[in-house]
C-alpha cells in the first residue's frame, strides 16, 4: 500500500529544526549517490515492543494508564518512558533473561542489514528504547549498525532514564529521530525512515520515503504522508531494491 497525499501537518511538530535543502522527493522516486535508512528498533525491527513486554511483566497496572495518555497525545514519549519506568522495580538480569526468552527479531532484517552494506546504503537505529536491552539484543543477533537510543541506569532497584540525544529545544521525544534525519539531510543524505509508532511521525514528515505499519500508518493516513506498508524489512527491501 502507498499513500498519495502530501501532508500539510509540519506545523503541529516542535522541535528540530531542518536546514535548507532541495524539496523531498516524491514517494518511490529515485534517492541520489548518499542513501541512508534511519529505522526505529521496538516493533520494527523486533516482532514485538520490548518496552511493553518488560512493563507488562514486571510493572504494576499503572503503566497502561500512563501508555493511554500518551497514545491520545496527552503526554510526550520522554515523559511516558520516565513515568512508566519509574514504576519498575526489577534487576536488569532479571530483565535481559526474560527479554531473551520472549523478544524475537524479524527474521528478514538480517538481509535488509546486508543488502544495505552491499549497496552503500547507510543504516542506522533511532530508538526511543533503551540502551540496556536494544545493544543486547544487536550483541545477541550479531547486528553491528550505529544506534542512537536512551540511557536506563539502575540505582537501587529502581530506574531512572537519561537521554543523550535529545533535542534541547523539545520536551516530547528522548531520542530526537527527527535531529538525526536533519544531520544526514546536511551530509547530503537522502533518506527513507522505517517505524511502527508515534515517535515516528516527526522524522516520516521529512523523510524522502517513508515505510510505515500499525499506529505509524494510522498517523501518516491522519497526516495526509505518503509512505508504503511494510509488515517486514523483505517488504522494505524490495521497495528500495531500485536503489541498490
């Protein structure tokens, strides 16, 4: 599935700003010599969202009541994972071991990974997840990509998140995906974002393609983005075979 609509949603995101640069490039159309994917990691790269695995298992009710806000856009993503974590009280042993036995990857994006290698595309993961679990899994798989992602220190028991690449002039997101996307735009990248979520639709309103699924392409269809269904990165691969 492809969107056809432009969006006219920028005004409603605060946050990063983007340097000039030539107009995006409508979906599908052929990206120049510096390619880059930015993708997101929970529910994009692994079959399930491991925060939400690890909160539904070790936490108490409460952080679904925190999740519902942020869905309805009450509460910006870093505020979510604060507040949801702080109501975590676990070992991260404990965590690692339970995420091994119930987190999966797709089974295609050790493919995609190579595919980009092959064909000079750059890749690398922007997660609003954290860093203890996100380069475990990446160890674990064998996946050696650049990550950006949050800060989980374990004090006492308890969890307190710091965020490293966050934009100083926005209060919503800890990973500010959308900063990156800019970066790689000045390098003279163009570039296709790959996610699932709401932290997601900053960096799909000014990718040159878009492939989203699940509440990302709710988002898109509700911003008027175009962008390409995906359910796997095979999916995402061949939409950028073209550009090989």
């Amino acid at each position: 599935m492809i969107g056809s609509r432009k969006s006219n949603a920028h005004t409603s995101i605060r946050g990063a700003k983007g340097p000039d640069a030539p107009p995006r490039g409508r979906q599908g159309c052929e990206l120049p010599a510096k390619r880059a994917v930015l993708t997101d990691f929970d529910g994009t790269i692994t079959r399930t969202d491991v925060a939400e695995v690890i909160l539904a298992e070790f936490a108490p009710p409460g952080w679904w009541e925190i999740e519902e806000l942020h869905r309805a856009r009450a509460i910006g993503t870093r505020e979510t994972m604060a507040r949801q974590f702080a109501l975590l009280h676990a070992n991260q042993d404990d965590l690692l071991r339970f995420i091994d036995s119930h987190v999966a990857m797709d089974e295609t994006f050790l493919d995609f990974v190579r595919f980009c290698e092959s064909g000079g595309i750059l890749l690398e993961i922007v997660s609003e997840g954290l860093d203890f679990y996100v380069r475990h899994l990446l160890r674990k798989w064998d996946i050696r990509v650049p990550v950006r992602t949050n800060r989980a220190i374990f004090e006492g028991g308890i969890v307190r998140i710091e965020y490293p690449w966050a934009d100083a002039t926005c209060t919503l997101c800890g990973t500010c995906k959308l900063l990156r996307l800019f970066e790689l735009r000045t390098e003279g990248y163009r570039t296709a974002y790959v996610g699932d979520g709401h932290s997601d639709l900053c960096p799909a309103l000014e990718a040159d393609i878009v492939f989203a699924k699940e509440e990302l392409a709710r988002l898109c269809d509700e911003e008027e983005i175009p962008y390409t269904h995906f359910e796997r990165f095979a999916d995402v691969q061949r939409g950028l075979a073209g550009f090989a």
